[in-house]
C-alpha cells in the first residue's frame, strides 16, 4: 500500500479543483505542472514547478508569457489562477481582445528584443536614455489610458497598475 504525504494528497485535492474549473492537468514527473483551459477557442496555459525552497513558481505561458509569482502553498495557486481565469473570459467579452493579446505579445517581444540588445551589444548612455524615454512615455501612456476608461473588473485590485505606480 503506497503512503502519500499531506503534500501530495492536497496537490491531488488542487488538480481536481483545476479540473472542475474545466482545465486539463499535465503532470511532468511530479514536479511541473501544465494547467490548460480552453475558453471558447482561447487557450490560456499556465506552468508551475516546486522550487527547491518548497514553494511554487506560477507563470501564464499562453496566450502570452508572464510571471505570475511564487506561492507557498497549492490551494494559492488554484485562488491565483481562478482569479486569471475568471478576469480573462470577463476581458474575452471586449471587442478588443484580440489586439490586446497581440499588443501583450509584442511587448513580451520587446523585452526579449531588449535583452539580446544589452546581451550582445555595447549601447551607449545616449541610446539608453532615449530607450529609457520611450519606455517613459508608453507607461505614462498607459497610467493615462487607465484614468480615463471604465473598470470592468472590481473582484480585486490591480497587482501593479495604480494611480501612484512610479517607474
């Protein structure tokens, strides 16, 4: 008769959980996880590993790659991701989602774009500056956009996006 530890049993407890929510669990050899939903033909992906601390590392890597965080215990990732969830159908009900996901990708691009040019370049303090600038005025464009439009979503607060957010 196998014995499983408390850990397993309620990381067991939270795959069913994902699975009520609709989704379908890959486990990668117990280690990593791939949570996938399919919301009326948009795939949202989400991966999580055990660190060597004990703690988990979330990351949505569909429709597009961000860093969810790190979370102590499973039943916080099935809250985090239900929450993404559920704020991604509400967002899916814009007619400008799709270019929304397409704007997300091109800045997960550009961060990468970002890392090979200090990676393998010599930028100067100049190019810098005006790189720095342009970033400026995309996150004050953005803090702008913010004032102006509607909330959709009141469930919680933004983890990042306030009126006093400084860059």
């Amino acid at each position: 008769m196998a014995i499983m530890s408390s850990r397993l049993i309620r990381h067991e407890i939270c795959k069913e959980e994902f699975q009520k929510m609709g989704a379908r669990v890959i486990d990668i050899q117990g280690i990593m996880f791939l949570v996938k939903f399919d919301l009326g033909g948009n795939r949202i992906t989400y991966a999580y590993h055990l660190n060597e601390d004990n703690t988990f590392f979330v990351e949505r890597i569909k429709p597009y790659l961000l860093s969810i965080g790190d979370f102590q215990y499973e039943e916080d990732i099935v809250d985090i991701i239900r929450v993404d969830v559920e704020q991604f159908r509400n967002a899916m009900n814009s007619s400008n989602f799709k270019q929304f996901i397409e704007i997300d990708n091109h800045l997960t691009k550009l961060v990468r774009l970002f890392e090979d040019l200090y990676l393998y370049y010599n930028i100067s303090k100049e190019d810098l500056k005006v790189l720095d600038g342009s970033v400026d005025c995309v996150l004050e464009s953005i803090k702008d956009i913010m004032r102006h439009s509607d909330r959709v979503y009141t469930k919680k607060d933004p983890e990042v996006l306030r009126e006093d957010i400084e860059f």
